[in-house]
C-alpha cells in the first residue's frame, strides 16, 4: 500500500500540474492546447481512480473469501464433533 500511496500522490501532483497549466493558457490563442491539457488531467486522475478501486476491490474480495473459508471449516468441524 505504501507504494501504490507514494503512486497516487505522484499522479496527484501530475494532475494538480496540468490543471494548473490549463488555468494559465489563453482559452482564445490556444483552445486546443488548453483542452488537451485538461482531458490529459481528468484522464490521469480517472485512471488512477479506477486502478486504486480494482485493488481495494480484490483486497475486500480477498477478506471476504478468508472469512468464507474460516467459517466454512468451523462449520465442518462442528458437524464432525456431533456425529
């Protein structure tokens, strides 16, 4: 986690740039710079977004499988102490 931390403020300041920049071009003399600057922005933070919610996603998946499978064999061995 810690280097999927030291990743993501990476991308942040990546981001934070861009938007920054696209503030400072003139929206008249460069409206395509000034576009690209902030779809490059929004699709740096959308990305990151949806690979750190895939891994917390697998993690709680992971959790949730241990949990199944703990109680799972509770339940098994439960069933062979009363027979």
């Amino acid at each position: 986690w810690m280097s999927a931390s030291i990743i993501s403020f990476c991308i942040s300041l990546y981001s934070l740039t861009l938007s920054v920049e696209s503030n400072f071009v003139d929206e008249e003399r460069a409206y395509e710079l000034k576009a690209v600057l902030e779809m490059k922005h929004r699709a740096a933070e959308m990305i990151w977004g949806g690979i750190l919610l895939l891994c917390l996603g697998l993690t709680v998946k992971e959790q949730i499988d241990g949990v199944v499978a703990r109680s799972g064999s509770m339940v098994v061995e439960k069933n062979k102490k009363q027979t």
